[in-house]
C-alpha cells in the first residue's frame, strides 16, 4: 500500500516531534503492509511557515535516517497546504511540494479549516485549475460545514477536485458524523485515495491497514486496493 498523507516528517507541525517517534511511526506503517509513505508537513502561513526549500532540507536529512535505519520502506515528500491567497504565488513560482500528477495535472494536497469552507474558496480552486494546479481536498469528511451538508462539497467534485479522506474516519476513529460522511462518499465513488493522516502513536497513529479493510466492507476489495495502492501508484508516476 501507499499512504500519501502524514504528518511523520519530525518536529515541523503538529505531527511527530521527534526523531525516534517518527522512525517508530514508519516502522509501524511498513509492518502493515506500506511501502511507500508520504510525508505531507502542514504549510499554513503564520502557523507553520514551511517552505518548499525549508522541507526539502528537512526531509533530506530525515531519509538518510530512514536509510540507515533500513527500515523496509521508502519516504517521499510532499506537503498539505490550507486554502488561502498565499497559495497563489506558490503556484505561480513553482514553491509548491505537489503530491503528484494526475491527468496531466499537478495535484496539490489541500485543506479548508476544520469547522468552514471559506467563502471565495470556489473563485480560488477555478484559478488553480486554470494554472493547472488541482487541488486534491484532504479529509472533507471532518469538516464540520461540511458534515452539515455534504452537497456543499459537490461544486468542488464537479468543478474537478480529488478527493481524500482519512482511514480513521471509517474506523470511527473521528466520530459519528466523520464515518457517516466518509461512507457516503465512497459509495457515490467520490474518493480518490484514502490516507492516514498520521500525526502520532497515541491517538492518530498509521492505521491504513485498518482503514483498508473497513473500505473494503463499504465497496469492495478492487475499489478498495484502488484508494491506497492504484491511484497512488497513478500520482507517483508508477503506473
């Protein structure tokens, strides 16, 4: 499998703070059948005002760990981003750690804040579109507008936008309302990939596995291994 959404990348978000723990998170994903891991570090200006250049020397350093390690699976680095205006220069020089490509496209990993989409946010996804950067919105299933009424996520499906939602909310792992909404999402066929979002051992650990098997239920095991191996594959330029 490949998880295209973590935060393991040590001591730069809210995810792992050190060294040992993120190690221990990647061991932990390779002994439940991930192979490839992503790492995905939060870049929320004046929160965490990570740069492309800035990841790039960070991640350097942490795969040279994970090599000497030998730990039995590979990292990759990309980055979530929070919707916002700030992102329209990133694209426009290229400062962007895209997740992948899709269609042609560069894809973007990107986040409304938790409890709103933020008015504009349309106007903003049709200009990305335009510079043929797609956004791929992570974990829509937990946003509380949205849990409301999931129609509300629609213009953004249609306009084009992938989808991912996070392993834990079909585990239950993010209450009721996330499990109902990731559900209903999977079975309109609206999720491109299903990731874990990891952010520690304690209480959002790297579960895809789990997650894996509760998609499995709800649609099936070939439209399951397409959430958390074939599309992946297809973003990574694999396949």
């Amino acid at each position: 499998m490949i998880d295209m959404h973590s935060h393991i990348l040590p001591g730069i978000d809210d995810g792992a703070q050190e060294v040992p723990e993120a190690l221990l998170m990647l061991q932990k994903a390779a002994e439940h059948g991930v192979k490839i891991q992503v790492l995905t570090p939060h870049i929320q200006i004046g929160r965490y005002d990570n740069t492309l250049k800035s990841l790039q020397t960070e991640f350097t350093r942490f795969e040279g760990l994970v090599q000497e390690k030998e730990l039995n699976i590979q990292v990759r680095l990309a980055a979530e981003i929070r919707i916002g205006p700030e992102i329209l220069p990133l694209v426009q020089t290229n400062a962007i750690p895209w997740l992948g490509t899709w269609q042609g496209q560069r894809v973007m990993l990107m986040e409304f804040p938790h409890n709103q989409v933020p008015v504009g946010a349309m106007n903003l996804v049709q200009w990305l579109l335009k510079h043929e950067a797609l956004p791929m919105i992570a974990h829509p299933e937990r946003n509380r507008e949205l849990q409301e009424n999931m129609q509300k996520l629609m213009p953004f499906v249609e306009a084009g936008c992938l989808v991912q939602v996070t392993a834990g909310s079909l585990t239950g792992g993010f209450g009721a309302q996330a499990h109902r909404c990731a559900v209903e999402l999977l079975r309109a066929g609206q999720v491109t990939l299903l990731a874990t979002d990891c952010h520690n051992m304690k209480y959002r650990p790297p579960d895809l596995n789990e997650g894996a098997k509760a998609a499995t239920e709800i649609v099936g095991e070939s439209a399951a291994w397409d959430l958390v191996h074939s599309n992946p594959s297809t973003l990574l330029s694999l396949s």
